[in-house]
C-alpha cells in the first residue's frame, strides 16, 4: 500500500498517475488485483496492489515501466508517499 497526500488542487492529477501506474501492472504474472482509494475528504490518496506473493510482487516491481506523470510528482505530492506492506494472516 501507498498513502500519499496530495496538494490542494492536483488531486485529481496525482491519482491518474496512480491509476496509470496500477495500470502498467495489469497482466503482471502474481497480480490480483489493484485499487486507487481516496479518504471522504480527498486529503490522502491510496494505492494498493495485491498479489499472489512476495516473489511476484518483486519480480512485476523490477519489471513495471509506467507512463511519465503528466507533471513532476514533487508539484503534486504535499509529502512523500509511505510504503506499508501487509501479508495475509
């Protein structure tokens, strides 16, 4: 999972280069599935990738080449994402 805030206004923005880049992983060996989440009031953005594990996930990361964001992602970041990992218990 990837918790990012946006800056006001490049909402809109920063989750279409989240969805281009769960887009790059469709037909990934290993993925499940992906989401883009947003917080009711639109301060945080999430993206979330499931996989079948760890080794798959490693292997689609090593390989994915996503589209260029439409601008930098430090003009649409308020703070720098952070990255949690979760397995299943």
């Amino acid at each position: 999972m990837s918790f990012v805030s946006p800056k006001p206004g490049k909402e809109k923005a920063l989750m279409g280069t989240m969805r281009s880049f769960a887009k790059a992983l469709e037909g990934m060996p290993g993925l499940l599935e992906t989401f883009v989440l947003s917080e009711e009031c639109g301060k945080n953005l999430v993206g979330v990738s499931m996989w079948r594990d760890r080794t798959a996930f490693e292997a689609a990361m090593e390989r994915v080449h996503p589209p260029p964001p439409s601008e930098p992602l430090e003009q649409m970041r308020a703070t720098p994402p952070t990255i949690r990992e979760f397995e299943s218990v």
